[in-house]
C-alpha cells in the first residue's frame, strides 16, 4: 500500500473531496484524523473508514487553537503526523459589488490563513518524519469565475503560499509543499449550490462540451486519486509545484467552434 503507516490530516473531509481523499489515503494504507463542521457526518466517514483507523476532531479552523487540536489529535491517537491535507474552504458566490470587507476576510481567513495556521502548528512534526503538505486549492485562482472574486482571490493567495513554503520547508526543514488545482468536480455541496441557483436537480448529466469534454466533470475519487502521489514517498523530493486537475488546457484552450 502506498501509504502505509503514514498519519495524515485531511481538513473539510465530512463530505466532498476531502471526504475522498480520507477515504483514499485510509485504503492506502494511513490513518486519518477526519475534520470538519458536522459531527454527525464526520462520524460517518470514521465508522465508514474504521475508528481503528481513523479519529475525528470537528472544529472551525479560523477559531482559536483549533490547528494546535489537530495535532494533538494526530499525535495522541496515532503517536506521529506524516502530512496535512488543507482541503476546506468556504465557496461562496460574491462580485465587487456584493463583497464587503468583512466578508472577504472570513473567505480568507478560511481558505489561506487557516492552511498556513495548520501548516506552522504541524510542521515540528512533519519536520521529524519529512513529511509534506498537500494544499487542495482551485483553477480559479488564476483569474476566477466573475461570480467567484473572493474565493478565487484566497485561492491565488493560496497557490503563492504553496510555491514560497514549498522551496523554503524542503530547503530548511526537509518538508515538501505541494497543492492540486481542481476545476468542476460534482462534489455534494456543488451539487446543492447549482441546484439552490435555480438548475435542475439532475443538471450534471447534459452539460455543454464547452465546460465537460468527457461528458461529465470530475469525481471526488478522480481528486483523491490524485492526492496519493503527492502524499505518498512516489513524489520524491518534488516541491512548490502546482498541478492543474481539470479536462481541458487551462491556458491557451481553443474555444470549441460552434
């Protein structure tokens, strides 16, 4: 198993990818501490999972001491900490007109200072197993959907975190610092939100090829799949490297000819 006895923390992983992606990583062969906002369904991915093999911690990551638990969490089950996967995020539609700045903070606080939070709180840890840090980012960060400006802003923070942390850690520490990029992945939010915007409740089956090429987006197992590499010893010494998931190119496509 490609995991094997590594200890690993996924955060938002009640439901959609990171959910995936503890799933994933348990299979490989790790235990998990599973994170999130809803207890109930975080207990469902621990009893999915195993308890023998996975803890769970809900708590808000903004809120204080909260990366510190997380660790201790790690440590005290599972006796040591091989990586952090920061997966939650808040995804919340907003433009110029309707992004105040409390509003923009609280996005973020969520999505790049809690990542670098958790990041400093674990990283004696990982130090002593050269482990890594996997940060599940978004292919807005390079420009953003016109709905999405503060997501896709925190996102870009994010992505620049990655590349900065992902040469000083290896250099100074010996821990590598790597982010995957999803594009549209039919996680169970995304589903509810599309539906919320007034699409139907079966939207993701006839979608334009503008927007799926393969006839549907991504899977959350698609994303987890992914992960693995970069969690396990098969990526080597690879760090500060971005790598875009989606089904088309992200820069240069050409525009499908009507």
């Amino acid at each position: 198993m490609r995991l094997e006895q590594k200890v690993i923390i996924v955060t938002g992983s009640c439901t959609g990818i990171g959910k995936a992606i503890a799933k994933r990583c348990a299979e490989e062969g790790a235990r998990v501490v599973v994170n999130g906002l809803e207890p109930e369904l975080g207990e469902a991915v621990v009893a999915e999972i195993g308890p023998d093999r996975a803890r769970l911690r809900i708590g808000d990551l903004t809120a204080e001491g909260v990366p510190q638990r997380l660790v201790d969490t790690a440590l005290e089950a599972f006796g040591r900490l091989d990586a952090v996967v920061n997966n939650a995020a808040l995804v919340i539609p907003s433009t110029i007109q309707t992004t105040d700045l409390p509003f923009f903070r609280k996005i973020l606080e969520v999505n790049t200072l809690a990542p670098f939070a958790l990041i400093q709180a674990a990283l004696p840890h990982l130090r002593r197993t050269r482990g890594c840090v996997l940060n599940i980012g978004s292919v807005n960060a390079y420009s953003g959907e016109p709905g999405l400006l503060a997501y896709s802003v925190s996102k870009g923070a994010l992505t620049t975190l990655t590349r900065n942390l992902g040469d000083t850690l290896l250099r100074e520490e010996g821990v590598r610092v790597n982010q995957i990029n999803p594009g549209w992945v039919l996680t169970e939010n995304e589903a509810r939100r599309k539906h919320e915007q007034g699409m139907p409740s079966d939207w993701y089956r006839d979608l334009p090829p503008s927007f799926a090429p393969a006839g549907r987006i991504l899977w959350p197992s698609e994303i987890a799949a992914a992960a693995v590499y970069w969690l396990g010893d098969e990526s080597g010494p690879v760090s500060g490297q971005v790598v875009d998931l989606e089904q088309y190119p992200f820069f240069g496509r050409n525009p499908p000819k009507n």
